[in-house]
C-alpha cells in the first residue's frame, strides 16, 4: 500500500459511523451484510448509511456483492492488513521484533467478543454498538 492509498483509507475510518460499519463488517467476516442488517444494529438512516457505504468502497476497504436485487457489503480483510501493515512497517524503532505481535495477529486468533462493550466500558445488548445506544438515548 502507497502513502495515498493509506490516506484514503483512514480518511474513510476517520468517522465514527463509517468506523462502525467497517467494525461490524469485520465482525460479520465473509458473510457481511445486507443494508438493512446494517440499519438494523447501528440506527443509521438509510440515505446516510448509502453515502459512509459508497464512501468505503471507494476506499478499497469494502466490496459489494449484487445478487439480483439484493446487495451484501463485506470487509475487504486484505486491504484492512495492508493498511496496518503499511503503519507498522517501520515501528519499533528498527527492532521489528517488537511489533511482530500486532503484525502476526489474525482474525481466528483475536476473536471478537459477544457483547460489544462501549466507551465507557458497560456492556451493551448484543448486536448494539456504542452509536447505536447513543442514537437511542436520544
């Protein structure tokens, strides 16, 4: 990954429901989610939730599948690990040894909890996020 490519992709990561559906998409792996599974867990609105979805995919970090007319977005892990491959490749101060961890890590070896926990460390329902119980607090 080049340094333009990695600014689009963090510029696309860089709002917090955009994040959020990246997060989930993540979570989902290989299965994803239709728009309306989507809406569904984050309370997005479905305008809103049209342009953070179009806005990631043409940051190379989701990929859409159209089966007739239904539409499942999907996290492109690929380019997720040449994103954090491209911020760690010169960490550690010339001693590599030390970000190997984070550089190693996998998905099967960091499983994803089955409560999301906000930023205030409270358990939420499942299949809430923080943005989500935010919106219904409102």
């Amino acid at each position: 990954m080049d340094t333009k490519n990695a600014v689009v992709a963090l510029s696309a990561l860089a709002q917090q429901s955009r994040l959020d559906v990246f997060r989930m998409l993540v979570e989902r792996g290989p299965l994803g989610a239709t728009p309306s599974e989507i809406i569904e867990s984050l309370a997005i609105a479905p305008s809103t939730l049209s342009f953070h979805l179009k806005e990631l995919a043409h940051s190379g970090l989701i990929h859409t599948e159209q089966r007739g007319r239904s539409i499942r977005y999907r996290a492109d892990i690929a380019a997720m690990r040449e994103l954090v491959d491209y911020l760690t490749q010169n960490c550690c101060a010339g001693n590599p040894s030390l970000c190997e961890p984070l550089r190693e890590s996998s998905c099967a070896a960091n499983p994803v909890k089955s409560r999301v926990v906000n930023s205030a460390n409270k358990k939420l329902e499942p299949g809430k996020t923080d943005i989500a119980a935010r919106r219904a607090r409102k």
